[in-house]
C-alpha cells in the first residue's frame, strides 16, 4: 500500500529520513516497474540548514519545488550528470527534503540493469544517489511528481527497523555547510 500523503507533511524531516529506511520505493514507466528497498538516506533540515539548498530561505527556480507542500518529488541535476532524488517534507513553504542515497533492488531488475548498462550488480551498485536514479529511471521529469502517483511512489510493506539496525552519521559532500556538515543527519541499514 502506498504511503499518503499526510506521512510526509511531518515538520520532523530528520525523523523521516530515519524511518523511510526499510520503506520500498517504485517507479513504473512505460510500464515497467522496478523497486527498491531504501538503505540510505540524508535529512535537509530547510532554511536552518546549511546544507540545504533552500538554506536562509534561498529561492531559485531549482529550489522552488522544495517550498511545495510535502508529497513530491524534488529531483536537481548534480555536477551536470547526477540527477539525484529527494523526497519533499514539511508543509508549504518550509522547504525539507530527504535524500535517497541508496536501495537494495527487489523488482524489475532486468530494466535497471538495462538502464545502467550492466550485465550484473555489484554488492555497492546502488549506493548513491546518481546511481539510484539512473537504475530507476528518474530524472528531471520526475521534479514536482506526487509521490503518490503510478509513476513513482512508496509503500510500507511493514518491515520494522530496530535502532539497533540502523548507523547515524553525518551527510557526505557537504563540507561548504560548516558546522552543519557534522549534523547526524545520514542514516544507513546495517
């Protein structure tokens, strides 16, 4: 069943990055579905943090889609190659999001091996959040997509994930955020 609307209209993006680990994320084009179970994610914490891309309530074009009201997709291009996915949380204009950085294939592994021209998936191929989108199909067409669409969506098959279960450590990447970059906010199955 897929998860509504309401899960991510929490304020407590952090909170959610956490328990989105073990959820199953789908994708479905052209009628092939694929999906994943969420290993890693990132939490950034809006206009607070400097980390995140809407930090002291920047507004561009880019960011817009992270002042939508929680429930949709937030999807950037990353050094002109990655398109990353990030899942907006919050209400209306308070700009949180929550990066996928890593799932564990379960469906439709035949179109993801296609799609990153692979023959066979290594123990790491779905680390990173580049690598996630590709083998998904996700890229800029997705930004702004509801999350509770037939195009992209995710269901709590009710796996439950023990704290024990789980590593806290700070985000990757983000050294320019300084005292932020230390943040707990990266949360990884064991």
């Amino acid at each position: 069943m897929k998860i509504p609307n309401s899960y991510y209209i929490n304020e407590d993006v952090v909170k959610i990055a956490k328990d989105l680990l073990g959820k199953v994320i789908y994708t479905q084009l052209d009628g092939e579905i694929t999906a994943g179970i969420i290993t890693e994610t990132e939490a950034y914490n809006g206009i607070a943090d400097k980390a995140c891309h809407a930090y002291n309530n920047k507004r561009t074009k880019r960011t817009q889609t992270m002042y939508l009201k929680g429930g949709v997709c937030y999807v950037y291009l990353c050094y002109g190659i990655h398109h990353l996915l990030n899942l907006v949380t919050s209400q209306q204009n308070d700009p949180k999001a929550v990066l996928l950085r890593g799932i564990r294939p379960i469906e439709g592994i035949p179109f993801m091996l296609a799609r990153r021209k692979k023959n066979k998936f290594t123990k790491n191929c779905h680390k990173g959040p580049g690598k996630i989108s590709v083998s998904m199909g996700i890229n800029n067409e997705f930004n702004g997509v509801s999350l509770i669409s037939d195009k992209i969506w995710i269901e709590d098959q009710g796996k439950i994930i023990k704290d024990n279960e789980i590593i806290v450590t700070k985000r990757v990447g983000i050294d320019y955020a300084e005292e932020d970059a230390h943040l707990p906010y990266r949360f990884l199955l064991k």
